[in-house]
C-alpha cells in the first residue's frame, strides 16, 4: 500500500464515523480524535473500520501509535 491509499483508508475510516469531517485543512501531525472530537467509542469504531478496510491487523497496542494522519499512514504503509 502507497500512502496516498493509506491517507484514502484513514479519511475513509474518519468519515465512517464523521461524515461532514473536513480534511482539507487538516495537517498531517494534527491529532485526529480532537480534530474531529471522537470519544473512545467512537475512537474504537475507528481502529476498527481503519484495519477493516485496509487489511491490517490493528491490536489494542497499536492505538497509541494512530493518532493523526501521518502516523497512520507510517503504520499503514509499513504493513
């Protein structure tokens, strides 16, 4: 996976769970749960829908590493 799909799943991921979400302003070291105000379920329906939809395993320890934009695309691409 290159990492302008892995930007594609993230926001796929985000707007799953935040529909009207606005990515264009969004820098890529922004952290994304309190960009887009998700609170720990919705958080977790994020891990969820992110490693559905990519194919990759994302574990309960992995959450720390995903939080904004390009630590999720690292994540992602190095899978």
């Amino acid at each position: 996976m290159d990492q302008s799909q892995a930007r594609g799943l993230v926001i796929e991921a985000v707007r799953f769970i935040v529909p009207d979400a606005d990515f264009d302003a969004l820098g890529d070291d922004t952290p994304l749960r309190s960009e887009f105000e998700l609170d720990s379920l919705d958080n977790l329906s994020f891990m969820e829908t992110l490693s559905k939809r990519s194919g990759v395993a994302i574990t309960e320890d992995d959450y720390d590493r995903l939080v904004t934009m390009r630590s999720c695309i690292d994540f992602l691409t190095a899978k």
